[in-house]
C-alpha cells in the first residue's frame, strides 16, 4: 500500500484519502491511486468527453462528472454508493436495450469496457424493452469491420481519427433514436477511406463495433482481458 506524503495535496473518495497533482481530474487521480471509478467515454489517452455518465460523482454532496471536474484538495467525493452505483446500473441498462449486443455471440466479448462495467455493476438483465434497432453492419473496407449494432456513441474512434491520426474518418450524426455514427467518406462506407489497422481509431474502440477482420476469436473466449478479473480488481493492480 503507498504511502501518501504529508504535504501532498489530498481528495477523500468514498472516506479514503487521494492525491493528486495540480490540474488532474477526480478518475485520474483516482485511476492512478488504484481506485476503479466506472466510465466509458474516459479513456487515459484523451480529453474527457463528459457524455456517458457513468463516471457521475458526488462532490460536497452534489453531482458531478469525475472525469470532467478536478481534483482539489479537501473535497469530500462519493463514487461507490448504493445510489450511484444504481443510477449507473440504470444507464447501463439504457445502453444495452438502444443498441444490439449480443455478448455470446460478440468478438469482443470478455474484452469489451460496456459488458465488464455491466458485470461491476451488478447487471443481470437489461431491465427494460429492447429497441432492436435497424444499424448497418458495414463490411466494406478489406481489413476493417464496421458493426454499428454495438456502438454506445463514445466517440473515442471520433476523437482518436482527428486528434491522433489526422484523418477525421468518424462523426456522429442525426438525432435522438437515430443518433449514430457516420463515417466522413462520399459513400458513407468505411472502405472508401484511407482507414489503416495501424490508425490509433482501428484499436480504441471499447466496444465490439470496430473488429480487425480475420481474426475472430483468435483468444478463446475465458482468457480474454476481462474474463479472469474484473475491471475494479485490474485497477487496483496497476497501482504503483
Ligand atoms: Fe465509441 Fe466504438 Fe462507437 Fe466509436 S465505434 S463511438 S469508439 S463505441
Ligand atoms: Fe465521464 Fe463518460 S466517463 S462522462
């Protein structure tokens, strides 16, 4: 266990204290403290986005995004609650039921950041009435598959196109029920880019919508990231 230093600078998150480094967020500090707070459209790599909510927080008794609000020295932070933990479960399940996932039967199963938050979370059903929506699975490019059934509208692929490769292939578009992602090409077909495998936005994809092709399976389902320990137990690990 590490020893925090008496002058460093502190938060409590569910009556524990965090330190931080001037200008981190709540999940980042709290991340590299080994302390597992749920989100989905945080990733270390990138700005936070602040869409998904499953990172909610209360700070001082109010709500908050941790991946959005920063650190400061004396909050008072809650994650872990019975509350929060349900209103997450809540969304979770409003993720599920708007897209098309199919965990037995998805590549990314056991490596996919929406079904091991489910399964921290407590998930047993999707609790409410499935839309089975009509989402194009495009197949077009020849080493990329586009499977926009399981999209959960994170933009991470948005942000990893123009932020890191440079090439803006993503956006999201229409609205409400008909929000979705579209890819930045006269056809609207990923195979009419210039998508390599080796573009950051080809492998950040949380979910199963963004697959290499031909590899399916390639790691049998039971040893993949996620099957032998769960996401809170993995942060904990990677703590120094
Ligand atoms: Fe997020 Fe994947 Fe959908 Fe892109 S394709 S928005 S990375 S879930
Ligand atoms: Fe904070 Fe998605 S992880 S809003």
């Amino acid at each position: 266990m590490s020893t925090i230093p008496a002058q460093q600078a502190c938060f409590s998150l569910d009556g524990e204290d965090v330190p931080f480094a001037e200008g981190e967020t709540l999940i980042q500090a709290a991340t590299r403290a080994g302390r597992y707070i749920p989100h989905l459209c945080w990733h270390p790599e990138f700005a936070p986005h602040g869409s998904c909510r499953l990172c909610s927080v209360k700070v001082n008794g109010r709500a908050a995004s941790a991946c959005t609000a920063h650190a400061a020295a004396g909050l008072e932070v809650e994650s872990n609650t019975e509350e929060l933990n349900a209103y997450r479960k809540t969304l979770l399940q409003m993720l599920f039921v708007e897209g098309n996932h199919f965990c037995p039967s998805c590549e990314k199963s056991g490596n996919c950041l929406l079904q091991a938050t489910a399964y921290e979370m407590g998930m047993e059903s999707p609790h409410f009435e499935e839309f089975y929506p009509n989402r194009p699975v495009d197949a077009s490019h020849p080493e990329i598959l586009l499977d926009l059934n399981r999209c959960i509208l994170c933009e991470l692929c948005v942000r990893a196109s123009s932020e890191v490769d440079g090439k803006h292939l993503f956006a999201i578009g229409g609205r409400g029920i008909g929000t979705q992602l579209i890819v930045n090409s006269p056809s609207g077909k990923l195979g009419d880019t210039d998508m390599a495998l080796s573009d950051r936005a080809a492998s950040v994809c949380p979910v199963g919508v963004i697959l290499r092709k031909r590899q399916g399976f390639s790691v049998p389902i039971g040893q993949r990231r996620f099957d032998g320990r769960s996401l809170s137990e993995q942060v904990q690990e990677s703590a120094p």
